[in-house]
C-alpha cells in the first residue's frame, strides 16, 4: 500500500520539528562544549537510551511465556481477535518497583501500555489490577514477572531455547 501523501503543514511541523531537535541535540552544545564532546555526548546518551528500551522490549516481548502466533496460512488472519492476541504476546515485568516504572514511564506495565497507548502510564497500577480480574474471569493467561530478573532469566532461558 503506498504511503499518504503529507499536507503541507504536516511537511512545516515534520521539518519545523527537526531543526529543533537538531539544533537543541547539536549546535547549540556544539557552539558551547565544541564539537568532539557534542558527538561523544550524543553518541554515550544515545547508547544507554538505546541499550535501556532494547532491555524493556526483550523483557515485555520475549520471554518463556509470551507466545508468537502467526497468521492463517490461507486467510492470512491471526486466530484471536486484537487485545486478547496483546495479552498472549505481551507480559509485565517489576510493576511494584516505583522507581522502575518512573524511570522507564510505565513501559514495564506492557500489557497496559499496549491495551490503552493513549492512557497516562500513571493509571496503568489501576488498570493492570482491572485487567488481572478480566483475565481470571475470562480463564486467559496474564504474563507477569514480579521481578526485573525474574523476567530477565525468563529472557535468558527463552534464547537458550531458541537456540536450539
């Protein structure tokens, strides 16, 4: 399917927007810091930035537990409709850690964060517990790890697996 063609205030916001981030991420600290800390700056935080969401996505999506349905063959439709397949493939990780939660804005509350994307992660608590209850009362599986390394030897043992 071919992409939507912009309207011409999309293409002023879409470029408007990247000189700012362009100017505020490179040549504003470049004029004040100079050029090589302003690259080693950026690459460091983008480094961590990306090493911590690379981590929050292989906790939440592949682990043990979670499942990788594929489509019908000859339908190419998947077998569950769209959020029960959001629980099936999705799972929580350290949703009692408040610090967690702050520092990565919710993302460890996955099943939350895939079922409502527009909610403030600060209802996801609220939301998980609703969600558990559903999914006792419906008998569907509800992929949570109480701990980090729970989910992170979970992930280990999953690519262990996959391995073979």
């Amino acid at each position: 399917m071919p992409l939507k063609k912009m309207a011409s205030k999309d293409h002023f916001y879409f470029w408007f927007y990247k000189i700012i981030s362009y100017s505020i991420l490179v040549i504003i600290p470049s004029i004040f810091a100079g050029i090589i800390p302003t690259i080693v700056g950026f690459l460091i935080s983008a480094l961590v930035a990306g090493f911590i969401l690379s981590t929050v996505f292989q906790l939440a999506h592949t682990v043990e537990h979670t499942l990788f349905p594929l489509a019908d063959e000859k339908s190419g439709k998947m077998e569950d409709e769209w959020a029960i397949h959001q629980l099936k493939t999705t799972a929580n990780f350290a949703t009692k850690n408040r610090m967690l939660s702050w520092f990565v804005g919710g993302l460890n509350f996955q099943i939350e964060h895939h079922l409502f994307p527009k909610v403030s992660h600060v209802h996801y608590p609220a939301l998980s517990r609703i969600i558990k209850e559903a999914c006792l009362e419906y008998n569907i599986t509800y992929v949570e790890y109480r701990r980090m390394h729970h989910a992170v030897i979970s992930h280990i043992s999953f690519l262990k697996q996959m391995g073979k």
